[in-house]
C-alpha cells in the first residue's frame, strides 16, 4: 500500500501495525514487529515526516487515514505537476536558447542528457564496460535496498574482476543498516574499496577521469541524469572526489574513531551546528533521522559539559573540536 508513495516495507509494516494497534505505545511496537529498534524508530520519523502519524504527549497517534493518505497523494500530485512544470520551462527555455545560438554552440558540448531510471542504468553498465583503470563513486547514501544492490551487482562484478580499481565513498549512516554491510562487505571481498564520510556533497560516479555522470536532481536521482566529458570539469569533479576519500574512514563493522575523543559522526554534526544548520537540515544531509541528531546533541552536550547549544558550540570550539575553518 504504502510502497506506492515510496516508502519501504518496514514502513508500511509499522504503519499497518499501528492502524491494527492504535493505542500501542511505541516500545512495545518495537516488540510486536521482527524488526530491530532503530528500524523502527527510522519507520516511525519517515510516518512522522509524511504526516501519517504525530505524536502527543510523547506518545503516537495515528492521522485519520483517510485525512492522512488523502494529503500524502495531494502533496506527491503537486510535486509531480510542479516536476512536470519545470521539465515543460526547462524544455522551452532549451529551445530558445537553441533558436538563437545553435550555430555557435559546437555540437559536441561534452554534455549528454539521459532521462529515466532505465535509460540512466543503461548507460552507466555502458560507461563501467567501457572503464579499464579506475572507477570513483560518492554514494550519499545511508541504505541500500536489495533491488539496488542486485542492479549493480553484475555490472561492479564484471568492472572488479577486469581488475579496474573502484574506490567507493558511501555515509556513515550504512553502519548502522545490517543488509547494506554485508553487501558493501562483497564489494570489498570482490577487490573494491570502500570508505565512509558523515556528508557528501552530491552523487557521482569517474570512469577513467574521463567521463562522469551525475543527477539532474539531486533530491530524485531516477529523473535523469548527465554524463560530461569536459576535461576541466572532470579534473574538478577527480580533485573533489581526492580531498574526500583522504577525509574518508575505511569500512569496518565497528564505528571509527579519530584521535580526538569525538566519533567522526559527532564531530561532523558540531560542524554543521556550528554553520547554522538546524537539528532538521543536518539530519537530511547526513541521512540519518531525528532521533539520530538528538542523541548526538544528547551525549555531546553531557560529554563536554554543556548546559546549551551555544555553550556546546562555544566549549567544541575551545577545546579544538572544530576550528574557525569549519565556521564557513
């Protein structure tokens, strides 16, 4: 039901739990489903998010379904006129743009345009069949569902094996998802390399330094996506990519530790608060939930002593958690 709006199966497990179990408190739910807690607990932010559930004197309570699923497919109909609007604009302004310039523009721009999931998978298995060196990917990502993986099983395998050297940047957030582990396990195990960062900057996957390709939208990756060849751009894209993995902490099972006594997953979230991002814009960037960040600022703010945010800033930044640098 609730995978047509794009949610997951743990989701709509929770969610039809708790519309045969309206009354159920939230430990217990964790108890009633064969899921772990934090499964639960992601389920329950993503029905908070949606506005499915809400919560009420720190308990849940369920939106009439009618009301709730009701302006769930109002706001995806909107997004989708609006997409569809913007696409219409996007496609006029192109033709404009064209009219005028077409026969100054080189035709070979080193841009190619692909629209669609199919078309974009397609032409990576393309591009990764054509790589004989190296493959470099940031994946801002925090799980990987089995589709996905299965998807790319093939095509990663066939690149490994050619022995092209694939290098991997994922979110620290898979650490915490058992399916996305053992997957990135046999990425290893296949010959690739994998590291994690808090927050990455965009999607994007080298091949070769010679082509790269990357999404229209980084907010819906299945719309389209570019592939460039522009030898300036790539060597950006190659540079950025660099600056990254150095910053990057190797895949283990357990959560890597810095030098300081901050894991790299607080001490990313105190820079963000130090730039101003809310508890809601960090936790969207480093894909992680609600709960997650509030955890975060929970034991940061007991560990260093803090009686606010402010003094929690003021106290990293003394203590050398986070430089002036991390302030831009």
């Amino acid at each position: 039901m609730l995978s047509t709006f794009g949610f997951d199966s743990e989701t709509e497990a929770v969610y039809l739990a708790l519309l045969e179990n309206p009354t159920i408190e939230e430990a217990e739910l964790a108890e009633l489903l064969p899921h772990e807690r934090a499964v639960v607990e992601t389920a329950i932010d993503n029905l908070t998010r949606a506005a499915l559930i809400t919560h009420e004197n720190d308990r849940l309570a369920l939106v009439d379904p009618e009301v709730g699923l009701a302006s769930l497919l109002a706001r995806q109909q909107a997004a989708v006129a609006n997409m569809q609007h913007q696409l219409e604009e996007g496609r006029m302004a192109m033709t404009r743009m064209l009219s005028k310039y077409g026969a100054k523009v080189p035709k070979d721009s080193g841009v190619e345009q692909i629209i669609g999931l199919k078309a974009i998978r397609d032409r990576i298995a393309e591009l990764a069949g054509d790589c004989v060196e190296e493959q470099l990917i940031l994946a801002p990502v925090g799980k990987l569902s089995a589709a996905t993986f299965e998807e790319s099983q093939a095509v990663d395998e066939d690149v490994l094996k050619r022995g092209v050297r694939m290098k991997s940047v994922y979110l620290d957030a898979v650490r915490n998802d058992p399916y996305t582990m053992e997957a990135l396990d046999w990425e290893i195990e296949a010959g690739g390399e994998v590291r994690t960062a808090p927050s990455l900057p965009l999607r994007m996957i080298i091949f070769d330094r010679e082509r790269a390709i990357i999404p229209i939208d980084d907010l819906d990756c299945e719309i389209g996506a570019l592939v460039l060849g522009n030898r300036v751009i790539i060597q950006a894209m190659v540079a950025l990519f660099i600056s990254i993995w150095a910053e990057a902490q190797p895949l283990t099972r357990r959560r890597p530790y810095r030098s300081e006594p901050l894991t790299a997953q607080e001490q990313h979230v105190l820079k963000l608060w130090a730039q101003g991002h809310t508890d809601a814009s960090a936790a969207r960037q480093m894909k992680v939930s609600h709960r997650t960040i509030r955890r975060l600022s929970e034991d940061l703010t007991k560990r260093l002593g803090a009686r606010s945010r402010f003094q929690l800033g003021a106290l990293a930044t003394s203590r050398g958690l986070i430089s002036d640098a991390d302030l831009i």
